[in-house]
C-alpha cells in the first residue's frame, strides 16, 4: 500500500525575488515630459523641400 501521508504534505517551495531593475534617469523624464528638443526641421526634411519645390518650378519648354 502507498504512503497516504506524503501526498498530504506541504510542498517545499522555493520563492525567487524578482530581479531589480536598473534605476531609470531622473533627467530623461524631466526633458521628456517638459518637451525639451530641437524646434527646428532637420537638414534631410529641408533638403526633401527644396528638392520639391524645384519640381514645382515651371520650366522653359512647359511654357505654353
């Protein structure tokens, strides 16, 4: 006959402490939340207008 009493007993359990996770920088959030950045376009977006606004300039042979 099987031991009735070990499927009774408490299992032993082993608890893992989840790992910390790395402090994030202060500064980051600051500059995130208050916007901070460049306002201006940047040199591929100017590039890319100018490139477009060649394209819309009529040319010689067009002008009918």
């Amino acid at each position: 006959m099987a031991n009735k009493s070990s499927g009774t007993r408490q299992k032993l359990v082993f608890r893992i402490e989840p790992a910390q996770a790395k402090p994030r920088n202060p500064m980051a959030a600051l500059a995130k939340r208050s916007g901070a950045g460049s306002h201006r376009k940047t040199s591929a977006v100017l590039r890319q207008a100018h490139k477009q606004a060649l394209k819309k300039l009529p040319t010689d042979g067009e002008a009918d």
